[in-house]
C-alpha cells in the first residue's frame, strides 16, 4: 500500500527582480497598521534593511523593530522576544535576516496570544496555535527557514538544540529578492549554502524521502553543486546567488516533506555546547556521515551524481556515490571551510558528552537509512576531531 505523503509550502512565494516590492501589496492585502521588523543588528548595520524601511513608510503604516536577537537563540532570548511582541500592536511580522532571526520571528509570532511558554512548547510541540501572520525575507543562501515550520531552539539546561515543530509556524509570504543578499560576506555564503546542500542531500536520502520532497531535493542539489563556488568566488555573480537563493529555499521545502538526518543530529551538541555556527557543523559532518550512510542510501547518492555529471552514467553506483561524496569534500574545501573540529577546542575530551547528546536526537535519527549505534557516532566525531 503507497504511503501518504504531503507538500506544504508558504501561501505566497515571491522570486526575481525587485521582488521586495510585493511588500507593498502584502501591507494592503493584511490590512495591516503596524508591522513588528524582524532582524539583528548587524543586517541594520549593512543598511539593506532600510529598503524594507521604506517600502513600510511609503504604504502609510508605522512598525517596531526587534533586532536584539542572538545568532544561537535560547528559552530566555524567545521568552524575551515573546514578551516584546505581546507587548507591540503589530499586526503583521516581517523577519530579515539568516535562520535564526526567521526561526525567532515565525515562533514569536505565534505565541502572541500564547498562555503557555516555550518551555511548555518542548515538552509538546502541538500546542503552539497560529498568531500574526508572517513575512520571511532571508538575507543568506542556505537555512530553508523561510519554507520550513521549524523553529530552533538551544536549551541551556541541556546544553543541546531542540526543534520545535509546527504547521502553525509556517510562512505566509516569502520574498527572494537575490539584493539581500549581493553584499553577503564570502564565509556566510559558504556555510549558509552547504547548510542547504546538507538540507538537500539528507531529505533525498532520508527515510521520509517521497516523490514531492524528491524533486525538490534533486533540484536544490543540482542548483548548489552548479552554482555555490561561483557565488563564493564571483561577489558579482547575482546569477549564481539567485539561484543559491532559490535552492535554499527549495531545500527548505523537502525539509517540510521530508526531514533532515544523521548530519543535524550530529550537529545539534555542537551548536549547543560549543556554540558552532550551525552551518559550518552541518558542513563538517556532511561528507563523512553521507559516506557511513552510503551501504543504505547507494542508489540514492548515485542518483544525486548523474544529476551533476550525466555523462558518467556508465559507471557503477558504488563509484558514483563516493564521487559525490568526494564533491562534497571538495565544496567544502574551496569554500574555506573548517574540516575538523580541532580550532573549536573540541577534542576526545568531549566526546562521551557528544555521544549521549546526539543519541537523544532520534527525531533525527530515526529518518536515518542506515543505524547509528552509540559507537558509530563516536567514530564519525573521531574522524572528525
């Protein structure tokens, strides 16, 4: 009997040139009087939020700002943040900026009327209700945030990140507008976009994997793998960071169908207890738990290969998953990122505490094709140490 399967994906989605604009049809369609801005300080400090600025004051409505938000929010910056929103008559959020601000902006916006708190919330997720209706505009090429309802959390108490997962939280309207992110620093192009490759690569080969989330995981792939060097090399490449812009977005949506694995379970302690950006982790582990998963998900990976080299179809899927493996290595080292973890001063000192922590992320693990016993998850810390 054919499983159920289910894509669900932003009401509005707005992409191409000068798409910001729709700002303005989206302030009168809301009917909105104030707006609660979404961002963090150093967006405002590049400027680009000042379009955004404008296009508020032309459509005649007033707004707060919110932008003391932390790169690796936790229950006390949400509790926070919830207390500012509750505290605001906005009507309508508009989030600008990376993962982080997004994940905040959809999880406050929806406890606007909240009486439970979020330490309620991860004890289950399914009382979040829908709240003020939401605006994602991302200023990166790699979280998904804005087509996922997922919200990341780090709890302090246990020193890990935790999702909250709820339908509630999804977007209302998406703007890619590939200007948000022409000035991207190089770094944040790399880690961002081999977030999304992450994204892409797990949803294809998870055990969630379905028809919907498989054709938009193959094509996010396809967009990185051809575009995420040039946008890194080429600052006025606006064609390859459209499309990174594009396929983080899609990667986002496969995540909505299907879900992440072993690559993010793994990467969760790292995020909550040495405070790793999320994207450089996910980058780190990407290629050696791809290639511990490659006995269960060959064919998969072998797939993902003709997708970006047609013209080996000839080979087997053995060397064709290790050569896509092999082009996850390479991305990441063309793109300067960190390959070990030895500059965040994690070493085998950590690694009992790592393994307890991600054994517990079995949300993760179990959309996992191949088993991760506690002793492989120390050998994949240990390749990466």
């Amino acid at each position: 009997m054919m499983k159920q399967y289910q894509l669900t994906m932003p009401r509005f989605v707005y992409s191409g040139e000068n798409s910001l604009e729709k700002l303005t049809d989206i302030i009168a369609r809301e009917r909105a009087k104030k707006i609660i801005v979404f961002t963090d300080k150093g967006i405002l400090e590049t400027g680009i939020c000042q379009k955004i600025f404008g296009i508020i004051g032309n459509s005649g409505v007033s707004y707060d700002i919110i932008s003391d938000l932390h790169p690796e929010p936790g229950t006390a910056d949400v509790e926070r943040v919830v207390k500012q929103v509750k505290e605001s008559n906005g009507e309508l959020v508009v989030a600008v900026g990376g993962g982080s601000v997004m994940d905040m902006a959809k999880l406050c916006a929806s406890m606007k009327e909240a009486s439970y708190t979020i330490h309620d919330l991860l004890e289950d997720n399914s009382l979040l209700e829908a709240g003020l209706p939401t605006v994602m505009v991302p200023t990166t090429c790699g979280t998904g945030s804005e087509s996922t309802f997922n919200s990341i959390v780090a709890v302090e108490e246990k020193q890990l990140k935790v999702g909250i997962v709820n339908i509630n939280m999804l977007a209302d309207y998406v703007i890619l507008d590939s200007s948000m992110i022409a000035g991207l620093p190089k770094s944040i192009i790399a880690s961002t976009g081999v977030d999304a490759l992450a994204h892409a690569v797990e949803c294809f080969t998870s055990n969630k994997a379905n028809c919907f989330s498989d054709l938009v995981a193959k094509e996010s792939a396809k967009l990185i793998f051809e575009n995420l060097v040039k946008a890194y090399n080429e600052p006025s490449n606006m064609e390859a960071k459209t499309n990174m812009l594009m396929a983080a977005f899609l990667a986002g949506v496969a995540i909505a169908s299907s879900g992440t694995t072993a690559v993010h379970a793994l990467s969760y302690p790292l995020g909550g207890q040495y405070h790793i950006p999320h994207g450089i982790s996910n980058a780190i582990l990407l290629a050696p738990v791809m290639r511990y998963n490659m006995t269960a998900c060959q064919e998969r990976l072998a797939t993902l290969a003709d997708i970006v080299n047609p013209e080996g179809i000839r080979r087997s899927n053995r060397e064709k998953a290790e050569e896509i493996v092999k082009r996850i290595e390479d991305i990441v080292k063309e793109t300067n990122i960190p390959t070990s973890l030895s500059q965040y001063n994690v070493g085998k000192k950590d690694l009992d505490l790592l393994v307890e922590s991600a054994f517990q992320v079995k949300r993760l693990l179990d959309n996992n094709r191949k088993e991760l016993t506690k002793e492989d998850i120390k050998n994949i810390y240990l390749e990466i140490l």
